[in-house]
C-alpha cells in the first residue's frame, strides 16, 4: 500500500498512525504546509469536519479569525487541520478512528 500521513509530529494521533503503517510516508504540515490544491482537495473530501474547532489554535483565534473561510484558515494556521489525514490508494481519510483503520485494513 502507498500511504502519506498529513499531520504534525508532535500529535499523538498521528504518531499513532505512524506506527501503525511504518512503510507510509509522513509530512509534517508545519514543516512543508500543504498547498492550495492539497488544501482545496481536502476540503472538497471532508469538508468543514477538516478543521479542528476542538484544537487550541482555534479557540485563541478571535470571531473574526474564526469567520474566515477553511481554506484561508488552513493557509494561515496549519494547525488547525483535523488530523491525520491520509493518502492511501487513491482514496483519502479523515482521523485514526476505528473506522479509518479498518478501512484501512489495519484494524
């Protein structure tokens, strides 16, 4: 299986993810944020479940911060992307949940 994990490294989730699938690739979205076209892709797969309202980068974020469309939210604070998102097989998930993962035939 080919796979990339979209996440942050300091995230427990997606350290979780990681070793779960040791073969996938992972890229930190801090370190290279994801591109306009990732980000447009994403949002068209998951929509507004893409950003993370539970994060502490959201809730520091003023009314008028938090008004801005996702993909402009996502560009300025990478953080805010729900994570992990993950590449795999021409399909893309959305977290490390027990439905991810079986889908994902590790579960």
């Amino acid at each position: 299986m080919t796979a990339t994990i979209y996440g942050i490294k300091t995230c427990d989730t997606c350290r979780k993810a990681i070793k779960a699938m040791p073969h996938a690739q992972f890229r930190d979205i801090r370190a290279a944020p994801l591109t306009q076209e990732e980000r447009t892709e994403f949002l068209a797969a998951f929509g507004d479940a893409l950003i993370n309202r539970a994060s502490t980068t959201w809730r520091g974020l003023d009314d008028a911060a938090k008004e801005q469309p996702p993909q402009d939210l996502l560009a300025q604070h990478p953080a805010l992307m729900k994570r992990p998102v993950i590449r795999a097989n021409g399909a893309l998930y959305l977290g490390w949940k027990a439905d991810v993962q079986k889908a994902l035939g590790i579960a």
